[in-house]
C-alpha cells in the first residue's frame, strides 16, 4: 500500500487508535481473574499461585517450605491445583455468630 504524502497524517492516526485498543485489551487481559470454576484442576505455576493467593513470592515460599499449602514439585518447579488451593483457602475461614448459633442449637436438639 502507497501512501502520499497527504494521507500520512490520517494513517498515522489510524494506526496510533490501532495502538490504543491493543493497549486496553492487554491491561484488561491482565485484570480478569485467572481461573474460572470450570477449570478447578488446572495447575499453576508459582506466580500465578502468588498472585491466586494474594501473597507475596517470599511468603508462598515459606507455606510451601512449612507444607502449609498442597504442591506438586517437579525438578525446580511448583505447581498447585486451583481445587487444592480453593481447600486450603476455605480451610480458614470462620464461622458467623449466626452460623454458631445454628450449631449451638442443633446440638442441644440431639442431646435431647
């Protein structure tokens, strides 16, 4: 494709708009989130463990290190099962005052 020297101008701003869109669509390709339910045993690699977690490289390190947190090592690498990491996740989370409540009560009804 020949350009004159007119119609520079417009295909420079032509291409810079081009430019613009594949900028937006990396910094949102980079915002959605990792995984999606469907794929709970997809594995990942270490940082998108860190960024999965919410957690710094050197504290990942030291669950690992502490086997805190289930992972796969093979040679160097780490890997983590999202369903794994859903687990480990749930495994600390604590209850409501209703929930306790609810359970208070469920078990003055079987020790009737």
């Amino acid at each position: 494709m020949k350009l004159t020297f007119e119609q520079l101008p417009i295909e420079v701003a032509r291409q810079g708009e081009i430019l613009d869109r594949i900028i937006d669509l990396l910094r949102t390709s980079n915002q959605k989130p990792i995984l999606q339910d469907s794929n709970s045993d997809k594995l990942l690699v270490f940082g998108e463990a860190c960024q999965y977690l919410n957690l710094s490289k050197p504290t990942l390190y030291r669950k690992v290190s502490n086997r805190e947190i289930p992972h796969i090592k093979r040679g160097r690498k780490l890997y983590f099962y999202v369903s794994e990491l859903n687990s480990y996740l749930k495994k600390g989370k604590r209850k409501s005052l209703d929930e306790i409540q609810e359970e208070a009560s469920q078990f003055k009804e079987k020790r009737r």
